[in-house]
C-alpha cells in the first residue's frame, strides 16, 4: 500500500500555506501565498475572501504535486485559521457580501462601547468567557448587519451565511452554492462571545444582546470529526478538522495534560495554558476559552493570553524604521552590543492586550540618551517580547494557581537565538522548541489525522514530540528584578496615552 | 601606497563598456573603443569570464555582462537569515535522520555553528549555536572548503592540526579531498576530528548557486556509517536532500 499522508491548511493572516506531513510528523512539502491587506480607514482592515480561496485553490495541488503524493494517498485534511475574522456569504452565489473584517479591526470600539453600557453586558464574560471587546466576532456581525442594506432580513431567511475563516473554507470545499456544508468547530465558536462555554452551543441571550440571528450561524462541531469529503480542490479527500490557530499549535504542541502550555511568537505573541475539563475563570486579564474538543469526548478549556505586538515590532523595525532589510537580520544587530543601554521599548501600538487591556494606550520608547545605538534599540525590540511574556506567564500563575515549570514555544521569531535565550532568563524557566516549529499546521494535521484513525490516540501523537533546541536561564536574579522593573515602569508610562474624544 | 592596478582598470572599463551598450559587443569593438590591443582585450575577457563577470554567446561569439555580476551587490546572506530560512529543512533532516543537525558558514577560516537541532531522542543536549570548529577535520568545513574559493586562503600552506590519527593533515591530501568532494557534491568526516564520530555535509547554495553555507549531520560511527565504515547512502541522500530544499527556498533554481 501507498504510503498515506495528512495535509494541513493554516490560514493565517497574512497567508494561507499548505503543508503535507507523513506519520512520524515530519514536513514533507510546504506551499504558500499571501494576500492582500486591505486598510480602508484607520483602524479598518480587511481581506478578500474570494482571493484567500483562490489562494487555497493554486496551493493545494501544488503541495501535493510538491512531494510527489497523488489526491488517494491524502488521509485526511485540518483546517487551522486566524480566528474572530468575520465574513458574511451569500448561500445561493458563494459571493461574498463584504470583504472580510480581520481580528486586528477596531471599527467596532463605538458600538462595544454603547453595548458595554447596556446593564446585561455584564452576562456576556460569564456566559462565554471573554470580556465584551472589539477583538472577536460578534460585534462585526452585529456592524455589518446594522451597515449592509436588506442585510438583517436576509440573514433571518437564512439567506446571508456568517463564518470565520474555517467554515467558509469547509463550505466551498464541501461544494459552495452547491450543498456545501456550514459548520465551525468548538474553538472557533468559542471567539465569538456567542456560545456558552459550558454547553458548547450558540446561546440565545448572546444572540438577542448582540442582536444575530440565528438562521446565518454555522453548526457547532468538535474540532476533530469528519465533517464530510471535499468535493473540489482535494475531490474525494475527507476533511478531519478545524481549529483556530493558537488553539492548533496547543493541538501541535501536543499540551494534552492541564498544565501544559505553549506559546506562539509570530506578529502577535499567544500563550496557552492547557486547564483540563473545567474553564477556569480568569481574575487577571486573561481570556478563557476552548482549548479542542475530540470527537465525542469532553471539550479541554484552556486559558490564553493574546500580547498584541510581537513580531510585528520586528517588522515596523524593518519597514517603519528601515534599520534592517530582512526581520532576522534584527538579532545580527542587537549582537553588535551587550545589553539594552538602559532604553526600553513598549510597543503599545494598538493598545495593549493580557495582561493590561488598555485600549488607549500608546507605544513609548524610554530611556533614550545619546549614548543609544540602532543596536539598543534592536536589543530593547528583542527584550519587549520576553518582557510581554514575563507579565502574561506571571497572570497565569496567579490564576492557575501553579508556577510554569518550563515554556513549549513556536512560530517564526524561534528562529531567533537570542531572543529565546533572552525569554528563558526573564521566565527563570526553560525554554524548549518542538522538532517541527509549523505547530499550527503540525496541530491541524495531528487532529484531522486523529478524526480518520491515521493516527490511534493523543499518547501516539505526543511520542512524536521530540526538542529541537533548548535555551537555560542563565541571568542574575538580581539583575532581572531590577529589568523587570525598569520595564513596568515603561508599561506604566504608555497608559492613557489617549484621550476620549470630546 | 602602490599606483593603480592597470589591468583592473581596464577590466573595470570593459565592464563600464557593457553595461552602457544595449547589445552584445565583440572582441574587436571592446578593442576599438578602449584603444586597446586585440590580444589584451582578449585576456582581460577570458579573465572576466572566469569569474562569472562576463558571458560570451557561443553563436556569435560576442560578450555581455554576466549573471554573477549582477547578484554581486546582493548576494550577502545574513546567517541569522540563513537559520531563519534553513529552520524547517534542518528540523525535518533531524527527524528523518535521527541524528542532530548543524548549519554552518565560514568565519576567519573555521566554521561557524549558525544553526543546531538535538538529535531527536530527547537526551540532554547543549545549544552549540555560536561555536566555532576546525575546517579541515569536519564535513560542514570540508564542503565549504570545497566550494568556497575563498576559504581555504585561511588555512595557510603548512600542516593542518591532527585531531585524531584519521585526520587529514597533508595540504595536498585535502586538495585531492576538496576534489572529490567537488565532485560528488557532499562531503563526509569519519572520526577525523573525534574519535568515534562522524558526520556528513552538503552545500546550501543561495542566488546564482552561490553556496552561502553548508548543512550536515554527526553522530556516532556506527549509525552514520555502514558495515564497511562508509557513509550510510540513505543518511547521505537525507542531507542532500534538505540542502537542496533549502537551496530551492533561498533562490538557486538549478539544484
């Protein structure tokens, strides 16, 4: 027999990427493309879902024809996605009616604001997990239906489909207009701020306050099930999973005991910590949510802390500043000297997420002497990220109520020795990374593998974890007491940056 | 201070020449509009070919700038780049292998260690990102040797340090090595710098087919080696397939 693989299709944010992986876990092929992002307004920021499908349309094949595997030997395929984006379909077309509104869109803040005020709002953290914010789905639905004309009754005769990014992947594979399945799994519903996180299905008090009707929303399935076979792209092959990104690269991680955490670097930084049956509601800034959800079993909650800036800090340092041509490039310069010079830089561009929440807070950089080279300032980008860790992991304790004994990391910004090195000393914890830093993609290959039988169990799946590099804390106690306090000092000076407009 | 070099000035003219002129040139116009004699406008071609700054069309005989000039400004690779890029090739080399991982580059005439993944059983094993090893006696140096026209400079004309009984000493022994290796395309080390040890290497290329570093594998003997004491051809294929996979991502279309 023909040896069999699992292909995984991460949809991320600024590209969608395809890779094959065989048994043992390991990368076969890897294809990739971009697309577009779109900035209408300030603060607006959308995609083109019809060129993200077209996108999968040219990718898929190509993996395939990439590492030599016909359409027969594709066990399964996993869906992993950027999560809370929100497009709105017409059944009948497959036309989209708007482009999509990514995560990072605050168009929002004034409606949040107005709903915040209404005396249920304070229902909604109780009822689902996460604090009323402009972060998740449902206010994007609730905007676009107040926006779009004729929207409203349309989406009632349940003419109108909403989905993130995995359902309206699933439905055009699955046949579009054409019978299409519409459905999204646990982990994506759970960003919603519309499903109970207790029973796992859309709640009508969520749906009256945020004013959705029921008619447009997608079915809610565990995150491994075969949903169904692919009827286009991938005809025949059997579609296993779906995941939102972070809660994947748990799912990669293989973080199946409570306790277990993970934490993805790439434009934003997200660690997760595996909390077993039971949600445990956070008292520190921290999001509870569902971690996965196997089949028929219990769904495993997880509490996650989103750091809004991390690689993107690299990247304004790169085509903002220009003081690097390539994103690695910033590890090269902040050799060139031993330590930050005392300057500190809070990349607040946006706000900043767990464990603050400050939405009117703005970026500072602080202790700037003429003494600064370009080099310091590298090293203090570098240091933001560890530090932004530091102060997550310091709110998971408290909440959780353990101390971290060690950190799983992954994502792009992995690559980068130094700024490993630099989170094992602020952490005072080991830092490990897993042989395949495609968590993400590895997470949704692993979970559709799961749903077809490719792979037995969650043990089989973890004995295919293995360290590729491990980074010791090595840093005077001392001296990180007296960093980490320079630094929340730095924090403290990006609040309330802001003013409301008057 | 010496005067100027003659000879490059009028390499440098010739260059000049071409990058002006649309077409091709041949022989005798760049001798012409240079002012200089045929047969030296000659040499100084054949030369400029040799280096890749310069390409003649076998039909017409005629001259134009060619390829390697042209990547000249832009072929520097950052190895915090090279890592970043190498990342996912080297994780599934270590996994298909079972044996650790290093990428290196040349640093003043050693290898640099840029980039190292634990062999995959889980055993306590230290980071040597940022440490440096001899070039002769290890299978990444001997690519790099072998490719690098550059890097041998370092190693001077004397005897090479002996690591081991096993290691290459004699300058013209490591010719006759950097050879074969040229010549085969990857390289192996079999307890030439640590007893009980061996590796295999192959060149990473980057634009052009520049090779910009090389990516090998080390463990002990028995594994990487046969029965016989040869490299095991299955490891050997592994190591060459992930330099090409990273070849591929870097840019170099032809391996």
């Amino acid at each position: 027999m023909a040896t069999r693989y699992v292909m995984s299709i991460d949809q991320g944010t600024t590209s969608t990427r395809c890779i094959i992986f065989d048994q043992q876990g390991r990368l076969v092929s890897v294809t990739q493309r971009e697309h577009r992002q779109h900035f209408p307004q300030p603060g607006w920021v959308e995609h083109d879902a019809v060129e993200i499908w077209r996108n999968l349309e040219r990718i898929a094949p190509e993996a395939l024809r990439q590492a030599g595997v016909g359409l027969e030997q594709v066990a399964a395929i996993g869906i992993a996605n950027q999560r809370e984006t929100t497009l709105v379909w017409d059944r009948h077309t497959g036309v989209p009616l708007r482009r999509a509104i990514v995560w990072q869109d605050t168009r929002t803040t004034a409606l949040v604001d107005e709903l915040a005020a209404r005396p249920e709002a304070s229902m909604v953290q109780k009822r689902c997990g996460l604090p009323l914010a402009t972060y998740f789905s449902a206010p994007r639905i609730r905007w676009l239906l107040d926006e779009v004309p004729g929207l409203r009754e349309r989406a009632e005769r349940g003419e109108v489909l909403f989905g993130t990014m995995e359902s309206w992947l699933i439905w055009n594979l699955t046949g579009g207009p054409d019978g299409g399945l519409h459905l999204t799994d646990v982990t994506n519903a759970s960003r919603t701020l519309l499903m109970d996180l207790t029973t796992l299905e859309w709640d009508d008090d969520l749906l009256d306050f945020f004013g959705v009707p029921r008619a447009m929303l997608p079915q809610i399935r565990p995150s491994t099930e075969t949903y169904g076979v692919a009827r286009t792209v991938l005809p025949g092959v059997r579609i296993g999973a779906a995941l939102g990104d972070q809660q994947a690269a748990l799912f990669g991680q293989t973080c199946f005991a409570p306790g277990e955490a993970k934490c993805t670097y790439g434009t934003g930084g997200f660690l997760l910590l595996n909390t077993g049956k039971d949600p445990v509601r956070s008292t520190h800034g921290l999001l509870t949510t569902v971690g996965y959800q196997v089949g028929a079993e219990p769904a495993v909650y997880a509490l996650e802390a989103p750091i809004a800036v991390t690689g993107a800090l690299v990247q304004w340092f790169r085509d903002g500043l220009g003081l690097i041509n390539s994103a690695p490039e910033i590890e090269t310069l902040a050799k060139t000297v031993d330590d930050n010079g005392g300057c500190y830089i809070v990349p607040a561009f946006a706000g900043l997420f767990a464990p603050h929440w400050r939405s009117e807070a703005r970026g500072v950089i602080v202790g700037l002497t003429s003494y600064i080279t370009k080099g310091h300032l590298a090293r203090a980008v570098l240091e933001a990220t560890a530090w932004q860790t530091r102060e997550v992991v310091d709110a998971m304790n408290a909440d959780s109520g353990l101390a971290l004994r060690g950190l799983k990391v992954d994502g792009g910004m992995t690559a980068d020795n130094l700024l490993m090195q630099c989170i094992a000393d602020v952490l005072d914890v080991p830092v490990v990374r897993p042989m395949v830093a495609e968590t993400v993609s590895l997470g949704a290959a692993y979970a559709a593998g799961l749903a077809v039988g490719y792979w037995p169990d969650l043990e089989g799946l973890r004995r295919n974890w293995h360290r590729a590099a491990q980074w010791l804390p090595a840093m005077d106690p001392a001296r990180r007491e007296s960093e980490y306090d320079n630094w929340r000092r730095a924090v403290e000076r990006t609040f309330g940056w802001l003013q409301p407009r008057r | 201070m010496p005067g100027p070099v003659q000879s490059i000035q009028r390499g440098a003219a010739i260059l000049r020449l071409l990058a002006r002129s649309s077409g091709k040139l041949g022989v005798g116009e760049i001798a012409t509009s240079l002012g200089l004699p045929r047969g030296t406008a000659h040499g100084l071609l054949r030369t400029l070919q040799l280096v890749g700054f310069v390409e003649q069309d076998s039909a017409t005989g005629k001259y134009q700038l060619g390829a390697a000039l042209l990547h000249l400004g832009t072929s520097y690779l950052d190895v915090n780049e090279l890592r970043s890029r190498a990342i996912n090739w080297a994780d599934a080399l270590a996994a298909r292998s079972c044996e650790s991982v290093k990428i290196g580059t040349v640093l003043d005439g050693q290898v640099l260690v840029v980039h190292h993944v634990f062999r995959p059983d889980d055993t306590l094993q230290t980071l040597d990102v940022g440490s440096l090893m001899p070039m002769h006696a290890t299978a990444l140096g001997k690519v790099l040797l072998a490719f690098d026209s550059g890097a041998g400079a370092a190693l001077g004309n004397g005897p090479l340090e002996a690591f081991t009984r096993r290691t290459i000493v004699a300058p013209k022994d490591l010719t006759r090595s950097l050879a074969g290796i040229r010549e085969v395309g990857w390289a192996a080390q079999v307890e030439e710098m640590t007893v009980g040890e061996a590796g295999i290497a192959a060149p990473i290329r980057g634009h052009g087919g520049l090779v910009v570093g090389a990516i090998g594998i080390s463990g002990a003997v028995e594994r990487i080696c046969d029965a016989k004491g040869q490299p095991n051809t299955a490891l050997v294929t592994f190591v060459r397939d992930a330099a090409r996979a990273v070849s591929r991502d870097l840019g170099a279309a032809r391996w």
